[in-house]
C-alpha cells in the first residue's frame, strides 16, 4: 500500500470497492453505518423492515454484506460529526471513509457539476427555498 501515502483521505461510493489490504492499511476508518446495511419497507409487506444495502441487494442479487467485516469495530460518521468519536487526530494519519450503506456521495457530486455548468452557461433557473 506504498502508494497510499501519510496524510491522504480515501472514500469511496461503496465499501467493496476497497477491499480488505486497503482499509486494513488505514491509521483511522470511519463508516456510514455499523450495522451494514439500512431497514427498507416494502409497500404490501408489513411493518417488518428488510435489512439491505441498496435495491439490487433488496433482491437478493448481491450478498448482505462483506461477511469479513466488522462495522461495529469502526465509528459511524454521525459519532464522528456529533464529537462522540475521534476524527483524524495528527496530518500524517490516513483515513478512510467507508461508505458502507451507500450515502449518496455520487448523487451530490454530480449534482453539483450539474449546478455549476448550468449556472456558467446561464441556463435551468434558481428555485429559492
């Protein structure tokens, strides 16, 4: 992991794309959820929620989750925000952000690509909220 080099920060959209040899090498891992996955509820199902980590996963076509991971040994980004878990403590240490539930970080991306090009080039128009 010679290339992930003191003070660098590495997320991704989901966990797997990592591996196990990457977040391993990490001085501090934070993730979006330490139980793995989100309760889902399915319209004529019930009240029972359905543990799974996105759509594809809801229908059976992805595995839960990675069964060599333990999320529970890493805090949960909203632990790390609220101050109950430590952040990044010293410049050198690399972190990691496991987005392991799926957040949405492509969405906010490219929406904001988005936001700046139709604004460059004056067109769409501003919704005030």
């Amino acid at each position: 992991m010679g290339w992930l080099k003191p003070g660098c920060h590495v997320t991704c959209v989901k966990a797997a794309e990592l591996g196990l040899e990457v977040i391993d090498s990490m001085d501090r891992v934070v993730v979006n959820s330490q139980k793995g996955f989100v309760d889902n509820y399915l319209i004529g199902h019930g009240d029972a929620p359905y543990e799974a980590t996105d759509p594809v996963h809801l229908l059976g076509i992805m595995p839960k989750t990675d069964p060599d991971v333990d999320w529970t040994r890493y805090p949960a980004l909203k632990d790390v925000i609220a101050g109950r878990a430590a952040g990044r403590e010293t410049e050198s240490e690399r972190t990691c952000f496991l987005n392991n539930v799926g957040l949405g970080i492509q969405f906010a991306a490219i929406g904001s690509l988005v936001y700046e090009r139709a604004a460059a080039d004056g067109v769409g128009r501003e919704v005030t909220l």
